[in-house]
C-alpha cells in the first residue's frame, strides 16, 4: 500500500520560533491535505493543495505541493502555544479514492 | 452548520459483545469515510461509502466489520464480537462530492475501549 513519512516524529520549540514538517511519498498524489488534531479531537483541516508547485498560506502557515507530487512541506511561523497538537499530512491518489496519512508530528510550544 | 457528528464519543465493550458506531455527515455531503487511529499513530482508511452503497471498503478487516449508510439515517461502522486489538479511536468523514475532489472533514471521533 501507499505510505507516507511525515517528519520530524517531534519538535519542542520555544514561542516566537518558526517550525518545518515534510511529507514524502512513494509514490504520487495530485492532493495533499494538512490537519492538526488536538488530544481527544478530530482532525481539522489546514491547508489544501491541488496543483504541483502550488504554495498556499493560511495565516502563520504556509504548505507547499512539491514539484514532483511526491512531497509537501509545512511552515508555521512566529509559533504561539495554542499550536501544540499533532499535525498530519494526508495524500490523495491520482487514480484512489482514499486518503493516506502520515504518523504525524507532535508538536510542542514552550512559553 | 453543524459539522460531522459522531456517538457515542466513548463506549466501551467486552470482548465478544457488538460495538455500533454512528456518524451523521455534515448537511449535504452524501459521501462518508470511515478512518481508525490507533495511539500515537495516524489515521487509516476502512471504508469509504455514499448513500446505499459501500464504494470502497479496502480498508476494512474482512471478518467482523460492516458498514452501511442507509437512505435514511446516520452511517453505521458495526463491530461484531469485539477483541482487545479493535481498541481505537474511529472517525468519520464527510464531503460533498468524492474524496478526489474536495477535502475531507472530521467527526471528533468515537473512542473504543475493549476489555
């Protein structure tokens, strides 16, 4: 099956730092999905991309579609405590009809 | 626009009792997915269903494990003689058109205890 390798597993930053996370694949997808979920809750979606290349910002957070359809990045900039939680990425197939997810990354924010 | 609702949001089960799992999609998405997490891991795909119809169901352990989404009602993800290894935190999904083409949105999840 499709297998995604998010990293870093962790991060522990101080407040006010800025953080990196990347996804790749073995294989390509023409979506990628990043979410966070907070203990006890569901995924939210962050950012979505469609296009290859593609670089979107939402807020402190900027995704990136890789160039080859294999990899996506996510920034989080000026970090402030309320963003500890896990973060996902999540790929679609070009040709499947399910998203696969990496194992996340958790990430703490020390004031 | 209440988003994907999910209960119970805990249940616990012995081992060999049936566990129903219910999920309600956000209004207007006719398409649900059902995902397991287990701890410290991330989410991975059962089943993926439209009204009356189970379209994907890969995902799914072949033995034990139903899923419906009726006309009328909420979908269901059925368990049946429940083991310890079926201890896991289950969410739905929901979207209007197919998961190609438009993002997914959680439920907060049901979290299934076996003892």
């Amino acid at each position: 099956g499709q297998q995604l390798n998010q990293s870093p597993q962790s991060m522990f930053i101080q407040e006010g730092e800025d953080v990196s996370m990347n996804c790749t694949s073995s294989s390509i997808f023409n979506t990628w999905l990043w979410y966070k979920q907070d203990p006890g809750e569901g995924p939210v979606l962050l950012i979505a991309l469609y296009k290859a290349g593609e670089l979107t910002s939402n807020g402190r957070l900027t995704a990136q579609f890789g160039i080859t359809r294999k990899d996506s990045f996510l920034n989080i900039s000026a970090s402030i405590p309320s963003d500890v939680g896990i973060y996902f990425c999540a790929g679609q197939e070009t040709s499947g009809s399910r998203l696969t997810f990496g194992e996340g990354t958790q990430l703490t924010v020390n004031p | 626009n209440a988003g994907v609702m999910q209960n119970p949001r805990h249940l616990v089960r012995r081992r060999g009792q049936e566990a129903r799992l219910r999920c309600s999609p956000m209004k207007g998405h006719s398409h649900v997915y059902w995902y397991r997490q287990l701890p410290e891991e991330g989410l991975k795909f059962m089943v993926y269903l439209q009204k009356e119809n189970i379209i994907d169901e890969s995902g799914m352990p072949k033995e034990r494990f139903s899923a419906e989404f009726p006309k009328e009602g909420p979908s269901i993800l059925r368990i049946q003689q429940v083991v310890r290894g079926d201890s896991a935190a289950y969410f739905c999904a929901s979207s209007p058109f197919g998961q190609g083409s438009s993002p997914l949105h959680f439920g907060n999840g049901t979290r299934l205890t076996v003892t």
